[in-house]
C-alpha cells in the first residue's frame, strides 16, 4: 500500500494514460513572447511525440476571431481536438468533456502565457487531483521575469517541471519501445535547434 502512494506522487507518466495540452499559441503573440521560436519548437516536438505515441491532443485558441489561429508551426494531426475560448482556463465545459473522456492520469501542458492561462489551467487540473507536467522549454510569458514567476508558482501548486526531451524519452520508457527509434530521431530534431531558455 506504501509502495503505491509514493508511486503515485512521483510522477511518473505512460502513452496509455496521458493527455497531451496545447494552449493559445497563436500569430498575434509571435512578437509579444519571450523566446516564442523555442516554445513554439518545443511545444511541436511534444504534438509529434503524441502522434508518434497515440497520446490524445486538445489545443485551444483564445478568442481566435481577434488574436488569430493556432501558429502552422504547431503541426496538429486530424485527430487532435480544437477549441476555441474567452476563458483563461482552457477548462472550459468542452474541454472539460474531452478531459473527462479521456480519464487520463498525467497531463502534459505547453503553450502561453505562462502566468495567466497555463497558470489557471495547471491549478484547475491539480485541483481535480490530475499529475500535471510542465515542460519548462514549452512555455513563457511576455518577459522573462513573468516567466519564471510562473514556474516558481507552478512548482508550488505541485505541478511537476521537466523539459520536453525527458517527459518524452519518461514515456518511450525502453529503447525497446516498437516506436523508439521514431522518437529518437524527432528528438534529434529537437535538439538541433537548442532552446533559448537557461
């Protein structure tokens, strides 16, 4: 019985029972963002992850009308469910209802703004008792200082912080994995175009 309450506070995620979050990467904040070509990077290399390890997908756009669409860096496969919102939360009732169908154990998050709408939806999902991982190479916010902030306050809630080449390599597991060698090689990819954030 010990053994499975530390177990379940570790942290420790699989393909079968993750969700993968992409929240509000759009156009009008390409400008606006610290280091947004490195989130934007990263946060497409855990959306080919996810495919690779058929890992559902939710992205959500904020008010899309006037801040624009998902950035076409972002390559979301037909399988991956859309929304859009006014909510900071990307817990809107439509999301809510894909979460609950999904009934995963860990959600993985990237996207922006770090201290606002990643923030709201981290806290919502620890609050519903959700293993919540932040790739910490995967968000900002629009100054380094509100970035960072946010991850002090994400690391407090009990969010876990990693960066996207473990939380990948944490759900392949094995070099065994049938679909390791296609990680491997995005993950090369990956890291090919180092991240600006130290």
């Amino acid at each position: 019985m010990l053994a499975k309450s530390v177990a379940a506070r570790v942290g420790k995620v699989s393909p079968a029972s993750s969700l993968l979050l992409v929240c509000d990467i759009q156009e009008i904040f390409r400008n606006r963002i610290y280091e947004m070509p490195s989130v934007i990077h990263a946060s497409n290399t855990l959306v080919q992850a996810a495919k690779t390890l058929h890992i559902p997908t939710i992205a959500t756009t904020q008010y899309a009308a006037r801040f624009g669409e998902t950035v076409p860096e972002i390559q979301l496969g037909p399988d991956a469910k859309t929304f859009d919102k006014t909510l900071f939360s990307m817990l809107t009732d439509d999301v809510r209802g894909e979460v609950d169908a999904v009934k995963p154990k860990s959600v993985i998050l990237c996207g922006i703004e770090a201290h606002v709408c990643v923030l709201q939806t981290c806290l919502d999902l620890v609050e519903q008792g959700y293993d919540v991982h932040v790739p910490v190479d995967a968000v900002s916010s629009s100054t380094a200082l509100l970035r960072s902030t946010a991850l002090t306050r994400l690391q407090q809630s009990g969010v876990y912080l990693t960066s996207v080449e473990s939380i990948v390599f944490q759900l392949v597991g094995d070099s065994k994995h049938p679909d390791f060698r296609a990680i491997s090689s995005l993950i090369k990819q990956h890291s090919a175009c180092p991240t600006a954030f130290h």
